[in-house]
C-alpha cells in the first residue's frame, strides 16, 4: 500500500512539475524583430518567437500577455495573446 502511494505521489510531482517552469507576463509591444524572431517588451524582456508565430502578425504598441519559458538563459514564447 506504500509503495502504491509513493509511487502516486511522485506521479502527481512530476507532471505538476512541467506547468511550474511556464509563465506569463503581460506588457505592451516596444519593438519587433522580425529577422531575429523577437519581440521586446515595454520592460525590456526579449522574448524569442516560436514556430507558428510571426513577427509580422504582431504590431508595436500592442497590449499583449506571453506565456514562456527560460531556455538556455533566454526567455521563449510559447504563446502570445492579445491583453484583455
């Protein structure tokens, strides 16, 4: 019966453990790289853009909120949606 707990507990921990990395900011559009596939914030975070989203289809000074994560040291979107 342990074991079976043990084991259940450390199933919920690490599938939990994927959502803690991601996270959200929401800020307005400062500049757009479009070779780079970037973005930079109002507050000065660069975001690199993934696959899917392109610089083109965003605007500066758009109110926008980013859900990302840090790779290597840099911050990537994984999303970017219009700020409500």
């Amino acid at each position: 019966m342990k074991k079976s707990i043990i084991t259940a507990a450390m199933a919920i921990a690490i599938a939990s453990s994927g959502v803690a990395y991601a996270k959200a900011t929401t800020g307005t559009i400062a500049s757009i790289d479009k070779k780079g596939d970037s973005i930079t914030l109002s507050d000065g975070k660069t975001f690199s853009l993934p696959e899917g989203i392109e610089a083109e289809t965003l605007k500066v000074g758009e109110k926008v909120t980013v859900t990302y994560s840090t790779k290597a040291g840099k911050l990537a979107a994984s999303s970017i949606q219009p700020a409500k």
